[in-house]
C-alpha cells in the first residue's frame, strides 16, 4: 500500500490540470485493475478524468474519492514522497490519495463484489462542477455512499456543513482623484459597506459563517476605482440557513450613488446532515469493535465534500473513511501507515454490512 501510494503522489494532480490529472487516473485504473480484475469506465466531462468501477448492474453500495489535490505542479520537487517510521507525507498523500489506495485494496480482499460501485473524481477540490452529476447519477437509488475522504485525526465525518461561494462585483465611475473627485463613484468605499454588511448576514450560533475573502479594487493610486469585487466563503449547518443567506446576498443594494453591486455564484454544496450518516456510523463503531482496531471517534466538520451531494440525495452517507494522519491542505500533511490495512478492512467490513441491507 506504501509502495502505491508512493506512486499516486509522485503523479501530481492539481485540479484543473486536465493533463496531470489523465496521467494520474492511468495510473491508479492500472493499480485498480491488477487488484480488482476489472478495468474502471473512463467518463471524461469538460476536459475532466473521473474513474467508475461498477460490479453488477447497479450500485448498491458507492465508495467515493477525488484524485485532485491543492497542490500545484512542481510541489513535489520542493516535497517529494518520503516515509519516516510510521508517517508518510507528500502532496495529496493524506487529502486523499491513501483514501484511494485503501479503497482499492478493501475491495479487494471481498469475494463478491457485486452492487458495489467506486468512483473517483477529478475535481473534489474544485467544487464538482463536472464530476456532481455524474456522482448524483451513480450514487441516486444507493443503499450507503462511503466517502473515502480523510479523517479527522481517525475520527470519521459524521456531518458537513454546506457551501455557498459568492462573488460581489462593484462598479462605480472613474475619475483623477486629484482633478476632480468629485465627479467619480468610488467602488471600493461601496465595496466596504458591503463588507460589513456581509459580516452581519453571519449567525455563528446556528453555524452560519459568512467569510469576506478575496477582494480587489482600483488601478492606480491616483484615480477613484471605478470597479471592486470580493469573494465569499459562506457555511451552513441546515439547508434552511442557505436559503436564507442566498436571499439576502441577492438582495444587496448600493449605497453610495452613481455605484451598482452585482452578485454572483449561489450554493455549491448542500449540508450533510447526521442523521444522513447515524446508521452507517453506528455500523462503523460497531464492525471496529468487532476486527479489534479500538474505540473508533466520529465528529461534525465545517469542510463540504462530495458526500454532501449524496447526502442531499436522501442516500446515507458516511465520510471520513480514508486515511488516519492530519494536516489536509496543509504542507506537511501526512498519514499514519499502519492505520491504511486497518482503515481498508474496517471499509472492507462496511461494504459487506451495507450489501446486507434491504434494498431501498
Ligand atoms: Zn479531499
């Protein structure tokens, strides 16, 4: 397992590099079809290289991953692929390229593998813009979705909050900011009442974060800016609450004349709730119990994943079932070796629990 995901992370996948991703999902089809016996479906939407392994006519049970990682192209000259006793780091090695590496061989050690689907996508990291209807497609009708995600330092995701990501675009009218000022709109003033505006659509007590993140305004230090613009990181505990903040971003209005304030973007994810995982996860403590690998921990994470989707599909879903390490998207990130056999047996055993239940 060491040895492939040696070679998962000397593959680098940064999103949105539709090369580097094709060669990486190569890579892991072949390392899937020597362990499985059966070559993945290549779907290729918009550029994009997503994997499909599908036992049987349909998908009872769906193991879900992502190849892309956050980290450029080049990371991995500055911070190659290294072991140091129990530890492994490299790019992507904990987000979550052991999660695949122990997907693959948890399917592997099952002897019958029919209604069990994997499929792993190209653009987790990204926001799914062309893996979400695939994986609603595949994952629709489901009995369990297991997400191969990370853990939280072993303790597995038992809900996410949903994501909403804006873009507030202002635009105002440039004048010589020395000449005559007076005849200018100045965007970035107005840009700042929507700032604070913003921080008042938060509700930290219900979960709802509202994130000012990136902003920008003007051309040059002498001339009132005539554009400004800044992105917003929103999340939400309850669908409820992304409805609400949606209509308030939408109706944002300017108040500084001669300026107008356009929004953008809308809901990305929708929240996975713990009542979408309970049962999976009450199996999970339990089948831990049982194969012996100690009290297994579950929390709640403000980070959405793929299994938001599935979730929203009404299809139990259960995530954090990857590596054993920490530091996702963090330099340094790392993973616990021994922990990827007990992690893949421990999804080995969950598969099989989940292919006992009555069809949905
Ligand atoms: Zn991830």
């Amino acid at each position: 397992m060491v040895r492939q995901l040696a070679d998962l992370v000397s593959a680098e996948s940064p999103s949105g590099d539709a090369w580097a991703i094709a060669h990486c999902a190569d890579l892991l089809a072949a390392m899937g079809t020597e362990l499985l016996g059966v070559e993945p479906e290549r779907r290729v939407v918009d550029d994009q290289t997503h994997l499909l392994w599908r036992f049987g006519p349909r998908v009872d049970v769906l193991l879900l991953g992502h190849l892309d990682t956050v980290w450029p192209l080049g990371t991995l000259a500055e911070w190659p692929f290294s072991t140091d006793g129990d530890i492994a780091t490299g790019p992507g090695a904990f987000d979550m390229k052991a999660g695949l590496v122990q997907g693959l061989h948890a399917l592997s050690v099952l002897d019958d593998l029919d209604g069990v689907g994997f499929l792993v996508t190209a653009d987790e990291e990204v926001g799914s813009t062309s893996s979400r209807a695939l994986i609603e497609d595949v994952a629709a009708g489901a009995r369990a979705t297991l997400v191969l995600e990370p853990s939280a330092g072993g303790a597995l995701k038992t809900a996410r909050k949903g994501v909403s990501v804006y873009r507030v675009d202002v635009r105002g009218r440039a004048a010589h900011a020395g000449l005559e000022p007076e005849k200018g709109a100045n965007a970035l003033i107005e840009l700042a009442h929507q700032v604070l505006r913003l921080e008042g659509l938060a509700r930290p007590h219900a979960g709802t974060t509202v994130t000012p993140t990136v902003a920008a305004a003007g051309t040059t230090t002498n001339t009132v800016p005539a554009a400004a613009h800044v992105d917003v990181d929103v999340r939400v505990a309850d669908g409820a609450e992304q409805q609400r903040v949606d209509v308030a971003m939408r109706a944002l209005s300017p108040t500084v004349p001669g300026t107008a304030v356009d929004v953008s973007g809308g809901p990305n994810r929708p929240p996975l709730p713990a009542a979408s995982s309970a049962r999976l996860a009450a199996r999970a403590v339990a089948l831990a119990a049982e194969l012996g690998l100690g009290p297994l921990a579950t929390c709640e994470v403000g980070g959405g994943s793929d299994g938001n989707f599935t979730a929203a599909l009404g299809v139990p879903t259960l995530d954090g079932l990857g590596a054993v390490g920490n530091g996702a998207h963090a330099r340094g990130e790392h993973v616990v070796v021994p922990a990827m056999a007990e992690r893949a047996a421990l999804v080995a055993a969950l598969v099989d629990d989940v292919r006992g239940w009555p069809g949905r």
